[in-house]
C-alpha cells in the first residue's frame, strides 16, 4: 500500500516534465518595452550596492577631510564642536564654535555649504532642546528653596551606542561622549538662568531626572533632617502617630476619632514635627527615635535622642530658637526639646541601630504583707541575666520568643506600706514592667518570684538612656 501510494505521489509530481502536453502553453507572451534596457535612476533599488556616508571610509577629525564628512553626515555645530577635535582658544559657546568650524570647512568646499541641516545622527537634535528642557526643570522646581543640584539623565541606550560608533569612528580622539556633553550644556543652561546653584554628586537640595526621550523632567526634593532629645512629661502621648483602631486611619477618619483618623490626638512626632513641617511649608514627617517608651510610661533625664525627617520642604533654612519656642508652647505639659540641630540619614541608621542601655525608675503594688527582707532580694537581682518570653501585651505584633537580657544595677530601694519603688539599669529591649510582675510566669526572675507576692506596677518612667 505504501509503494502505491508513493507511485501516485511521483506521478503528479513529475506530470508534464518530458511529456508531449507543453504545460505552459496557455501563457500569454509579454512584448518587451522599448526602454528596457534603459538605465532607471531609482536608488531604493540600489541600496544594497551604494554605501551610506555613514560607511564610508574617511580620516577621522580634526582632519579637514574628517570635518568634510560629519558635516555630510548631518552633524549639528553642537556635536561639531564636541567631536571636530578643534581648540576653542576665544571661549566660544558650543553653538557659535560649531558654527566657525563649518565656515571655516565651507570656505576649503563650498559645496558644503548646500547641504541642508536636517537631523543630527550623533545626538538627534537633541542639544536643539536645551532650552526647553531648562523651562521644564524650572517649572517643576517651583517656589522650592535649593542651593545644590543632582542631575541625573535617561538618554536611549541605541542612540547612545549609535552615537559611540559614530564618534569613535569619525570623531577626533579624546572626543566627549553624547552623555557628558549633553549634561554639561543643561547644567551650564541653568547656571545662567538661576545662578549660585552648585551642582553636586551627592546630598542635594533637589534631584533632578531628565527624560531625552519625552523631555518629561522629575523633581525630587530631598527631605531634611534634625536631631535633637525629647522628654515626654504626659502618660497618654504615644511617640508617633496612632492610627485610628475603629477606621484604621483612613481619609476623613470616623465618629470615633473625629476626623483625625488618630486614636490620640497628640504624639511626640507632631508635637515637634509639625512646627518644623509648617516653619519649612514641607508635605509631612517621619519619626525615628532611639527605641520607645510606652505611652503611659514618661521620658525624662537628657530625654530620648530622636531625629525627625522633614519631607519634601519648600523651605530649607530655620530659625532653631524660634522653632523651639513653637514646640513649646503647642506642646506644654506633655514634650519638651532643649535644642535642635541639622542630622542625615546616616544617623537615622546610627539611631535606629544603638543598643543603649536604660535607667528607670518603677513603683509597685505588693499583694498582702511585704517581707522584711524585700530591699535585700530586690538588690540582689543587680547583675542577673532575665530570661523574658515575649509578653502578652505585644504577642500581637511580635514572635514569641525568649529573650535574655541583663540587670546591670538596682538601686535606691523605697518601701512605703504596700509599695515598693527603686531604680534598674538594663541592657536595652528589657521589659521592665514584667520583670516586676512576671507576666504569669513569662519573665524569670521577677521580683514577684524573689518575693513570692503578687505585684502590680504602678507607674515606670526611663530616668535616663545611656546613649552619649
């Protein structure tokens, strides 16, 4: 079956080949025109056989015969002046010492001088929009406050490769690439228009990012940052903002909050933050202490060190004694600020990462009779190490873990009736309230244990935090 079946298959393959039946005589013959064998001047047929200018061989600049060329190439006097390898000994602009290297080449060859500008290869014309790019940065620079400058460029990767050959190729050696050149002429740009603005590397006012591509220009205004110490005098001020349990904060908050989205209307962050946010016409703050108290627990001493992040300020300069009575005032009876100076971000890490031990002092309820050897019990915990599993109150938000963290001291021991006060040292990240009352057994020791009484803390504040 599979021989017939290829024995069909070459038949039709083969029908007519050799055959008395001419299979092509139904074709109509075509009459040849009377100009074929004339030449046609259509270079679209030719494009594979005539090299492009862009392919030809020439010196390269500063030659004369170099300038010839990428003046044939289209090269614009900005890139002529960048590539043609030519002293610019009178300080020319680019534009205008471009533009003498051409009458100079176009006076060696006039015919130079027919050719029509039409569209750089080596930038794309895009030197041509400088000036609007300039507009665009101003714009969206606005009313802001700036004396430094980061610039950064988003120029295609084609035309950048495209441009590296050209100029590598035709261009004199040592020639500024596409990239530095075209930064240079913005940045020179701006110079003239705004004058006194450093452009900088790094820790700028603003940053500016420029799009060769749709010409579309970004601002970033760099946030500033203080350092200073906080105490807090109140025991319902929470450190930073507390977002609203009932609405979670959301925009125009609820019944609950009032509008605020806020479970307390008052934090530490906005009663410094704030003035500084409206001083500087900023959009907000953010908050970094050197860890935190809890909101019924107060701050005293020094204070705890604190650096507050001030985003997007129009506004860059402060008068800091005038920025404290402001804190003062709206923030009396609850924080307080001695002073104030400017920090980075690098010490917002140093912040957030020192391990500073802390001094509190702590009274307690003792259930039923204190035993006579109490203060010689509470003393005796100086120098042990506590093992604390992760108390009850923040196993919502925390892992559950065991911690072990040491008692440097204990000192001042008062025992007045049911209650008993003294002062601890920690290492830092002690829970001092449950080294008290155990959490039900969570923190050993405790001096609930030592004592074998049930204990109930009264108030804790941080006396001092050990930091500097």
């Amino acid at each position: 079956m599979v021989e017939e079946d290829q024995d069909e298959w070459m038949s039709y393959a083969t029908a007519g080949y050799g055959g008395a039946v001419d299979p092509w005589d139904d074709l109509v013959p075509v009459e040849p025109e009377e100009n074929e064998d004339e030449d046609i001047d259509d270079d679209d047929i030719f494009d594979d056989e005539v090299p492009s200018l862009r392919d030809l061989d020439a010196p390269p600049c500063p030659a004369p015969m170099g300038i010839r060329h990428v003046i044939r190439l289209g090269c614009c006097d900005y890139c002529l002046s960048r590539i043609g390898g030519r002293l610019n000994e009178d300080g020319l602009s680019p534009e205008v010492h471009g533009s003498r290297i051409r009458e100079e080449a176009i006076s060696r060859d006039p015919a130079l001088s027919e050719i029509e500008e039409t569209y750089c290869p080596f930038c794309e014309d895009l030197f041509q929009d400088i000036e609007n790019i300039v507009i665009r940065i101003i714009r969206e620079i606005g009313d802001v406050e700036f004396s430094s400058l980061q610039m950064g460029y988003h120029i295609s990767k084609e035309l950048i490769e495209e441009e590296d050959y050209l100029r590598k190729r035709f261009g004199a050696r040592g020639a500024n690439p596409l990239k530095s050149s075209f930064s240079t002429a913005v940045e020179n740009a701006l110079k003239e228009k705004l004058g006194g603005v450093d452009f900088v590397k790094e820790s700028p006012d603003v940053m500016i990012l420029v799009d060769s591509l749709t010409l579309r220009v970004k601002a970033e205004i760099r946030p500033i940052f203080y350092y200073g110490r906080y105490r807090k005098l109140a025991k319902d001020v929470p450190q930073t903002r507390w977002p609203c349990r009932a609405c979670k904060g959301r925009d125009g908050g609820c019944e609950s909050c009032e509008g605020t989205g806020l479970q307390y209307r008052d934090s530490v962050q906005d009663l410094i933050g704030e003035p500084i946010r409206e001083a500087l016409s900023a959009e907000d703050t953010s908050f970094h202490g050197m860890g935190r108290e809890d909101i019924d627990v107060r701050c005293l001493g020094r204070g705890r060190p604190f650096v507050v992040e001030v985003k997007k300020p129009k506004i860059r300069s402060i008068d800091f004694e005038q920025i404290l009575k402001q804190i003062g005032l709206g923030a009396e009876d609850k924080v307080e600020v001695d002073s104030l100076r400017l920090s980075n971000r690098s010490e917002v890490a140093r912040i957030k990462e020192t391990k500073a031990e802390k001094s509190y002092r702590i009274r307690f309820q003792v259930g039923g009779e204190i035993p006579e050897d109490s203060e010689s019990k509470i003393l005796e915990l100086t120098g042990v190490i506590l093992e604390q599993r992760t108390p009850k109150r923040v196993a919502h938000r925390r892992s559950d873990l065991v911690r072990k963290r040491q008692v440097i001291s204990v000192e001042n021991v008062l025992i007045e009736e049911n209650e008993i006060q003294f002062d601890v040292r920690c290492q830092s990240g002690t829970y001092v309230k449950e080294m008290v009352h155990s959490d039900d057994g969570r923190t050993t020791p405790s001096v609930a244990e030592i004592l074998e009484s049930e204990c109930s803390v009264l108030w804790l504040d941080v006396i001092e935090i050990h930091a500097e």
